[in-house]
C-alpha cells in the first residue's frame, strides 16, 4: 500500500482506516499511552504493572519493564526516547512517591517525585524543556522539572483537575469542576489563569484535554462521554458529540495531527470519526476489542492506536470495510504502509 502523507488526510482516508496490528497479551485493562513527538515510538502502562515501548513502524514490542511495587497508571514520554515518567497506584500513603522517572534502556527509577497525597490522573510534558505537570484526586496540579526533585509550583483546585500544554508549551490548559477550563501563561502561572472558559450547559466534569497541534482548537472529553471541540483564543463550543456512555471507565478522543477531524471511542465499544468543520460522522467501525478507554494519534503517522485490556494499531486500508474491522493477532504493520 501507497504510504500516506498526513498532508492528504480526508474523508477517505480516514474512513479507510482498519486494525492492522493487535497486541493481546495484557495482563488487564491499559490505563494510558503517548506517542513520542520525534520518534516512531509507543509506551503503554497498564494494570499487570507493566510499561511497554514499541516501534510504531513495525508494530513491534521493545521493551517490557514490570513496577510491582508502584504498579503502572499514567505515562507519558519526556525528550529522551528511552525516558518516560510514570504515575503511582500502589503504596502511595507509605512512599509519598506519586510520581517517577524511568530510564526505560535499562530499567532504572531515575528520580521519584513526591507531592501528592492521591492518585495522578492526568501527566503531561512540555514540549519545550524539562518541565511537566501532573493533576491528582488530591484537587491539585503540580508542576515539577526533571531535573530536580522538588516540586516547582502548586494550583489548588476544586474538582477533579485534567492539565494540558498547547503544541508551543507556552500556554497549559487546567479543567475544573463544572467545565470550567482555565488558561494560564506557562512562564508566570502563580499570576493565576489569563482567561476562563466554560463549556455551557454540561456540568459533567472533564477528564481529558487536548490542544490542537495549531494550537487553534481544544479537545474535550468529559466523564459522560460528551466530546467538544473548542477555538482555543475564545472558548467558543466549535462542535460537539455524544456517545454511548461507558460505566466506570473514562474514554479518550485524539485530534489528527492536521487538526481536521476527531476520533474517539464509545461505550458500546465503537470508534467514531467526526470531520470538524463539516460536523459530519465519516466512520464508525467495530474494535472488536471492548470499550477503549485508550487513543492517540501517532505524531506524524497516518496511524492512530486505540487500547482497552488489548492494544490495536490501525492505519489506512482503501480496500477496508469500515464497519466491522477485525485483524490476526499475529499480523504486523509493514512500514511501507505506514
């Protein structure tokens, strides 16, 4: 298959989308996963306490590290390919230790971070430098630097806080209660939020936010299964979808990288793709692979991975029906596909 530039993204093609690579072999459900900006590479954390890293060209699994003490929840990578930082879910009364950094080449805890007295539900880097930021049940949001220990600053916050930098890493984005979202500069945040938006009319909280790669849209996804696309400078609701609702476990929607279209997962186990500037469904396809609660685009790939207690990589297939997708579980993305 012709490799397909994210330049030429459209209805089509994203409608041609279809599993190609299935990876079953978790231990139970995947919490989080993130794309590396500049190379071709996945990480996951899951509930067997593991945190794996693939090659997204080939679809293949490099490394598999197992935190039993601390288990696996949130992850994201840092700057460095073999880097990430991963969130508690075990013993974090007696550790303190909410956070840590993991060298993923030779499995070392390259720092702990400790600071909140409940579970992280929302990590994210700078795409800038060494900085991140990490939202807890706590109702705070920390922001930290790799190279140093102690936290750098605090927002107090009511409800459950989800944290997002824009593309540049000159703005993050802080969802509140009530849906509320507010901005702040990320070079003088103690300055409080330079503008507030409110997604009017759903009160259900937020619980994943998404800066365009433009930085002209956000992405919203709340407990409820509402989906909204934003303008980023106004906070004016440019679309919005509603979903199936799935009891008990949070959905993710992605943008693509060219900021045109949305895709996201649903209570009744579908996967949906919305044109936005169109408002129109283009795809719904069957994951045959439960509610996922898991999905991102790949950076610069015409590619998106989708996970629930099983991963999937999909990329485009002009022969596909994109209705009913299903794949062998031994089948493999080759990279002149992707």
């Amino acid at each position: 298959m012709a490799t397909t530039s994210l330049a030429e993204l459209d209805d089509e093609t994203v409608r041609s989308m279809a599993m190609a690579a299935i990876f079953s072999d978790f231990g139970g459900k995947i919490n989080s996963l993130d794309f590396h900006r500049k190379d071709d590479l996945l990480v996951t954390a899951s509930d067997d306490d593991s945190v794996r890293l693939y090659d997204i060209v080939s679809a293949k699994l490099i490394k598999t590290t197992y935190h039993k003490k601390h288990g696996a929840d949130c992850v994201c990578f840092t700057h460095h390919p073999s880097s990430v930082i991963c969130s508690t879910k075990y013993n974090l009364d007696s550790t303190g230790e909410s956070l840590r950094y993991l060298s993923m080449y030779d499995n070392r805890i390259l720092r702990y971070f400790k600071g909140h007295k409940e579970r992280v539900i929302s990590l994210c880097m700078s795409p800038v430098n060494d900085s991140f930021m990490s939202g807890s049940l706590d109702h705070s949001v920390r922001i930290w630097d790799l190279r140093v220990n102690a936290c750098q600053g605090i927002l107090r916050l009511r409800g459950r806080p989800t944290v997002a930098f824009d593309q540049q890493g000159l703005v993050f984005a802080v969802a509140m209660e009530a849906g509320a979202i507010k901005l702040f500069d990320s070079r003088s945040y103690d300055k409080g939020p330079f503008d507030t938006f409110l997604v009017g009319g759903d009160t259900a909280e937020v619980c994943d936010i998404k800066f365009s790669n433009d930085g002209k849209s956000m992405l919203l996804t709340t407990t409820n299964n509402n989906i909204y696309v934003l303008d980023a400078y106004g906070g004016e609701k440019r679309c919005g979808f509603s979903l199936e609702p799935s009891p008990n476990t949070n959905t993710e929607a992605t943008f693509t990288p060219d900021g045109q279209y949305v895709v996201s997962g649903s209570g009744d186990g579908t996967l949906h793709a919305w044109n936005i500037n169109t408002r129109n469904e283009v795809a719904c396809w069957n994951g045959n692979i439960g509610v996922v609660a898991c999905l991102k685009w790949a950076p610069r790939r015409a590619m998106f991975v989708a996970a629930s207690s099983v991963l999937s990589f999909w990329i485009p297939n002009p022969s596909s029906n994109s209705t009913d997708e299903s794949t062998d579980p031994q089948a493999t993305v080759k990279s002149d596909q992707v």
